[in-house]
C-alpha cells in the first residue's frame, strides 16, 4: 500500500511560502485530511502540515497517541516555558536535532465539522504544533537551530543530496533513508 501523497523534501520551494488561511470546510477539505492522515502514518511520523504534500493551505493533522486529529487556521495565542526536545521533521529525513522552544502553548483553530477549537498543549503535543504551525508560515525547524548546528544540519542535507544523486547516476533508485519527524527517540 502506498500513500496516497508524497511527501516534499527540503529545497522544494512548497516548503517555503505561508500557505492561505481555508474559508470553509467542504468535502475535498475532508478527503485531503484524511489522505494527509493516511500520509503521516505510511511515513511514520507524529504530524503533517499541508506544504508538506504540496497543498498550501493552513491545514495540519497530527497523532500523538490519541488517534488523528486535523486542525484548520491554526493559531498560537499564548505560550510559556522553555523544552528542549529532539525534533526531526519529515521533509528533512534522517536528521534530527535538540530545539529549545516554548513548554506550553494555547492553540486556537477549527475542527473538520467547524468548531472553534482551544487546546492548552503540553510538551511533545505543543511541540507538534508549533512545528506544524511553522510549516503553514514557511519556516523549517532547522532555521530555528543555533549556527554551529545549523551549519552541521546543512552539511549532513547537502551529504544526503550528492549521495542519492549517485544513486540515481547509477539507475539503483532513491536511498532508503531512515525516516526522521518526530520520533520519540
Ligand atoms: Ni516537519
């Protein structure tokens, strides 16, 4: 069974636009979650946002062990603390580093059938959401590293393309890459 979307890589330009906030929830709305549900599963990962299937809309769906879950326009009102987590990212596979951002965070948004939502999250729930949030705003985790990783992050991503351009070269396919996003390690 393959997923029903692929997912975009670092360097796809999808990756770096703020995608358009939706209007109204219809059934091609629906479809899409569910497809982006079906998506994030095959890959593993914990959580997926529109660019990252080419879709730029302001739409995420996420599991982080309660089943999946979508939310539409979402929206950080409040956040508080400081984590340090070790986040990875599906569009950037195989690498995964150690981010600091806020513990908490308070999200508003909209569900599938059009209720207003209000989550307080907690660690690796508002980690996930502000990961995906950073996503429909164009931005990538690795942008919000220190330099010194940044630096390292961007060495590992330009070993990884010259090494599955090799492969290509030599007509094997891709390389099978570890999947990163997330992943409790
Ligand atoms: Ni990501």
């Amino acid at each position: 069974m393959s997923a029903p979307y692929e997912i975009r890589l670092i360097g796809d330009p999808v990756l770096r636009q703020r995608a358009s906030e939706i209007a109204s929830v219809d059934g091609k709305l629906v479809r899409l979650a569910e497809d982006m549900v079906e998506t994030m599963y095959a890959a593993p990962g914990v959580g997926l946002a529109g660019p990252q299937v080419g879709v730029q809309k302001r739409i995420f769906v996420y599991d982080v062990g309660e089943g999946p879950r979508t939310i539409i326009n979402p929206e950080i009102r409040e956040s508080s603390g400081e984590w340090a987590y070790e986040e990875g990212c599906l569009s950037i596979p195989g690498l995964s580093f150690d981010l600091v951002r806020p513990k908490e965070v308070h999200l508003v948004g909209y569900d599938l059938d059009g209720n207003e939502l209000s989550i307080e999250a907690d660690e690796l729930l508002a980690r996930a959401f502000q990961h995906e949030i950073d996503h429909l705003d164009g931005v990538l985790y690795i942008e919000r590293l220190d330099p010194d990783q940044r630096k390292a992050a961007l060495r590992i991503i330009r070993e990884q393309k010259l090494s599955a351009a090799d492969l290509a070269d030599a007509e094997v396919g891709a390389p099978a890459g570890r999947s990163g996003g997330f992943s409790l390690r």
